[in-house]
C-alpha cells in the first residue's frame, strides 16, 4: 500500500497536521517526534507531493565534500545526501558536489567558487574555522548565496545555521565515562584530529573541563595532535604508553581508532587501558566486538548531511529561515552489548 501522511501519522503516533509541519519544516515540533516522523518518512519510502511549478525549476545546492582518511565518512555523508533526495520531490532541488582530494585552504576555497561559478544558489561546508574560510563565506553573504555547516562549524562567520553534534556533550560523556575507569593516579591520553576544526577543539575543551570537575586535573591529561593520520596517531600512542605506565585511559577523539587498537597491542602491556573512541566506524564496531574499546560515543554523520539540505533547502524553496542557529543531532553511546 503507498504511504500516505495518515499512515505515516498512525505509525508514530502523531496527528496528520504534525506529520505535515515536518515534511514542511515548519516549527514548533517536538525534536524526538520530528525524528521518529522522518525515520518513518524515509523506511516508508514516502514521497511528499510538492508544486509542479517547484518541480519544474530545480534548486542548485552546493555541497563541499571533505576529505577524510577513513571513507566511513564520506559513505555516511553519501548516505544522508541519498536519503535527502529520496525525501524532496524529483526535480526540486540539484545537487552539485564538489569532493576535495585534500585539506588545504586553498582548495577548499578553489572548490567554494567553482560552486558560485556554476550557479549553486546555496552552499554546505565542512570546514576549519580559520580566517580564510570566514572571509569566504563573508563574501558568499554579500552574494546573497548562504552557507550552512555541517560537522565543525564557523560560529563567528555569516553562516546561517550549523547541523552537528553538540561537540561540548560529547566531550563531556568521554570524560564521564573513563573517569568511572581510572583510579587517582591514572593518567589519559586525549588524541586529537586537526585543532584548528571547531569540532575536534570543542571536544578536547570540554573534556578537560569536565573532566576538572570529576577531580581529573589537567596535569593527568596528555594532549596529542595527529592531524587524523594514522602514522602519527599509531606512532603518539605507542611512544606515550612505553614512556608513562600511568596512562590507563585513551579518548580517541578523532578518527585513526585503528592506528589506537594496533597501537595498544604493539605495546604489549600487562595492564588494561581503558579506550573511549568517537563515532561508529568500522574500526570502532571491531574494537567493540573484541574488547579493545569500552565506549563509542556516535554522532550520526548521515544525518548531519541530511539535515543540512532540508535546512538549506527549506531556506531556498520556501523561504524558510532556521528557527535555530545550530541544530543538534543526538549523541549516542555504544558498547558491546548494544551492537
């Protein structure tokens, strides 16, 4: 039977008139019934009927894909792009997806202007929180063309909204969660991606405030930089865990859990260290499954590109501004009993 919004509403639970405020963006709705609506949306394969006047003039939406080391990322990232076509009416809105093959500056601008130069009317970005970047997104304002952000944010930049993780609970869960670990000697190893990306900055900050509070002082903390490579994580780790036999916790606050995992073991310790990792990787689930891990806190990066073009499309078709500047996307915990 094809899915209708009265069989999308029974389903969750909701009146018709609910179901109709989220397939149209519209406010005032519960954040989890606005979740459980569109999952149904979408396992439904439900079609909202749009305009034949908006099928018939396409929006050009820019979306910058970031290079990631892990392609985990850019499959979840893929997968929220797939899912927000599968949402909009054939022919409301094009895509065109500019995928960086690095992470310079200069690129990434290269990549913003050949979108301008193609005629996207808005754009979505990933993107270091630098003077560079906020200078082009300055100039993309004064163009009339908007910029929402998914993943690390611009906060002080002219971005109309930003579609993320709320990064200061997600460093606050990882230190709650290896402060119930360790003893009050034990020291930890926070690795990091690329500081200079808002999300990587505010995870690592507001580990080490909550962690303070837990009575974990920032002397216990040692602080690594590996850039998201795996060469420079594997070789930190190993070198931190031969050098200090009191390092007992590891926060994996970016990517490279693998180059952790081998890390560890190449260590050979007589003791166990205790690994909060974040995002449900590959990597990570095998972690998980082998006892390498303790946690992993997910952030949901499909739905962050997802919710990102709903934003920007919603800006662009109807003429509706976020009601928010930031839109969170839940932050879950796993272990090995939940996967």
């Amino acid at each position: 039977m094809k899915p209708t919004i009265r069989s999308i509403a029974q389903m969750c639970g909701v009146s018709r008139g609910t179901v109709d405020r989220v397939l149209n963006d519209r406010p005032n709705v519960n954040p989890e019934v606005r979740r459980r609506v569109l999952r149904a949306v979408e396992k439904t394969g439900y079609v909202h009927p749009r305009s034949a006047k908006l099928s018939e003039h396409s929006i050009p939406i820019g979306f910058v894909m970031t290079k990631w080391e892990n392609d985990y990322f850019v499959k979840q990232t893929q997968n929220g792009i797939q899912r927000a076509k599968r949402f909009l009416h054939s022919g409301e809105m094009s895509l065109r997806i500019e995928t960086m093959l690095s992470r310079s500056d200069t690129e990434y601008i290269q990549r913003i202007y050949d979108l301008v130069e193609a005629g996207v009317r808005g754009i979505i970005l990933n993107a270091a929180d630098n003077v560079l970047l906020r200078s082009a997104i300055e100039d993309l304002a004064e163009k009339g063309i908007p910029v929402v952000t998914y993943n690390s944010d611009l906060p002080t930049s002219r971005r109309i909204c930003h579609v993320g993780q709320d990064l200061a609970k997600s460093g606050q869960v990882a230190a709650g969660l290896l402060a119930r670990s360790l003893g009050p000697q034990d020291r930890i190893l926070a690795v990091t991606g690329n500081l200079e990306f808002l999300s990587h900055r505010s995870r690592i900050d507001a580990f080490y405030s909550h962690a303070a509070s837990l009575g974990i002082t920032g002397d216990r903390i040692q602080l690594e930089e590996c850039f998201e490579r795996y060469d420079l994580t594997y070789e930190s780790i190993l070198a931190a865990l031969k050098r200090d036999s009191r390092i007992r916790g590891i926060y994996m606050g970016t990517e490279s859990v693998s180059a952790c995992m081998d890390a560890v073991q190449k260590a050979q310790l007589r003791y166990q260290v205790h690994v909060v990792a974040n995002d449900l990787t590959p990597p990570a689930i095998r972690g998980l499954k082998g006892g390498m891990l303790d946690f992993v806190v997910e952030q949901d990066f499909s739905a962050q590109a997802y919710e990102a073009i709903i934003v920007m499309y919603s800006l662009l078709a109807h003429k509706r501004s976020p009601k928010n500047p930031i839109r969170y996307i839940p932050t879950s915990i796993y272990t090995k009993e939940l996967l």
